[in-house]
C-alpha cells in the first residue's frame, strides 16, 4: 500500500517557518493503529488524514471530507494549522475546484475557503474568564519570572491560562523569555491547565501592525512550546487545539474585547514567527486566515 504524503508549513508565506504538519490524503479509511503508528513515524506535533465522505467524489471535485489529526502520541479534537495544512494540500496539489471545503471532524464541520494567497478558516470562539494571579503564581513565576503581568484569564473549555505582560514590557521581554518546560510541569499538577500562552499588546501603528503577540508552551502534553499558537491537545479529554488555532480562539476573545476591534492581525513570537489575522464573528465564532507553503511531498510505503 502506498499512501501520499506532504509537509506543509502553515501560518507562513515562507519554506521552514510557521508550523509544520503532515498531511495524508488516503482513498480509503485505515485502522486508527494505523493512523497512530504512521503519526509516531512521521513526528510532527500532527499529522491529518483526509478520507472522502463520498466515494463516487475524488479530491479535485469534493466538497466535504472527513480529516482526523493525530500527534506522535494521541488522536486529537482539534488542530487549526493542520486543518489549514490540508485544505492547501487539496487547493494546491489535488486541484480542488470548490471554492470552500468542509471538514468533517470529532469538532463538527470546519470550513476553510480560499481567499488570494491564503486560506480561512471558521472556528468556535473559546472566550476566557479572569483569573486571581495568585492561584497560579507558581506557574506565572515560572514562565515570566519577574516581569510585571497585566491579566491573567483561564479558558475552562481548552485548558489554556492566558498571562498578559504589562504595558510597560518591551518586545523582547516575550521574545526573550527562557522558559524551562520541566518547571512549569512542576509548578501546575492539578489539571487545570494543560496550556501556557503569554501575550502582549503590539503595535499597530509600527508595519506590520500587529495588534498583538504571543508565545505558547504546553509542556504537559509533550510540547516545549509551538512554533504558531499552531497546536495543544489534552491528552485526558482528547480536546485540541493548534496554538496557532486553539489558542487564538482563546486570545482572539481576549484581544477584541481589550482592543474593541473585532478584527486582528497576530504574531507568533517562537523560534520559527508565524502570522494570523483573525476576524471574531457573530454567533461565537472566529475567522482564522493565513498561508501555508509546501516543503516534502512523497510516499508512505507499507
């Protein structure tokens, strides 16, 4: 059996930024063993599979397929960039002719259109509730050190404590922050939080104008930290996000209600950038946009 295989860079206009994930468009449905093992091999924070929903349909004329992520470890609900990963995949190289696609998902229908160089995405919004710093100063101490924070919020719905740095912070005290994964494991064991952003209010009159910044860490499920707010799961609930995805559901709440804009540009600050705009619509949901660049495309031989 051979099955295709593509590594795509998602959030990104550029080869080796952003964040990466597989992607797999299979004919036919395999065992979840299967899919697990192939997840293990490949060793991205996801891979996807896509399965069409209806037989008679191929890649190029279907309009809805079924897509399931899985990390080296789990299967996951969720994951934003791999779900733009793979629309790209079928825009790009399976020529699809649709102009929105409709993913199938243990998340209900997701729905990407692509628009110009770069797709969207429609994801439920997950806003966060505020939050005493003192019932998690172990962990805010951990991750920020000594630098002054503004906001602490918790989303109970995705586990992910949202830390704001003060105002008065530069840049590079996000971008500079030594985090030590074992510390912050160490420093929360009650469950409550399975996934570490720390933002902070941008520049917008400064091109490119983001609006805000972030960095996420999410140690407690194998994840020092993700390259584009691309990527979380909890591996207890199954419940998932991409940083990138799940926790700009998170901080797209956060940063309309703070800035009073229901539109956003964002910038992840790891090691590899990444860029989203993000658009908070009505009825609990938000646009999610950005780009995605092939770097491997091959064959999985079984």
């Amino acid at each position: 059996m051979e099955i295709p295989v593509y590594t795509v860079d998602a959030f990104t206009n550029l080869l080796f930024k952003g964040n990466p994930a597989a992607i797999c468009p299979l004919m036919h449905e395999l065992s979840d063993d299967l899919y697990q093992r192939i997840a293990a091999e490949l060793n991205l924070s996801e891979t996807a599979f896509i399965t069409r929903v209806n037989p008679s349909e191929n890649f190029t004329t279907g309009s809805r397929f079924q897509l399931r992520w899985f990390t080296p470890t789990t299967e996951i609900n969720l994951c934003g960039h791999a779900t733009l990963a793979s629309a790209a995949v079928l825009f790009m190289h399976k020529k699809n002719e649709n102009p929105k696609l409709v993913f199938e998902t243990r998340s209900g229908d997701l729905a990407v259109t692509q628009q110009g160089e770069g797709y969207v995405m429609d994801f439920p919004l997950n806003p966060p509730t505020q939050q005493d710093p003192n019932d998690f100063r172990d962990l805010i101490k951990a991750a920020v050190g000594n630098h002054p924070i503004q906001d602490v919020y918790l989303s109970p719905q995705t586990k992910k404590l949202l830390v704001r740095l003060s105002d008065s912070c530069d840049r590079s005290v996000l971008t500079g922050l030594k985090v030590d994964p074992v510390a912050l494991q160490r420093s929360e064991t009650s469950g409550r939080v399975k996934g570490l952003i720390v933002t902070m209010k941008g520049s917008p009159e400064i091109q490119p104008g983001y609006d805000f910044y972030s960095r996420y860490f999410a140690p407690w499920n194998g994840i020092p930290e993700d390259p584009v707010t691309g990527r979380r799961y909890d591996s207890s609930t199954g419940h998932t996000f991409s940083l990138l995805c799940s926790a700009h559901t998170v901080l797209g709440s956060y940063w309309s209600q703070k800035l009073g804009k229901n539109k956003m540009f964002a910038h992840q600050c790891s090691s590899r950038g990444g860029e989203l705009r993000l658009e908070v619509c009505a009825e609990g949901r938000i646009n999610i946009s950005g780009e995605a660049v092939t770097v491997l495309q091959g064959t999985i031989t079984l």
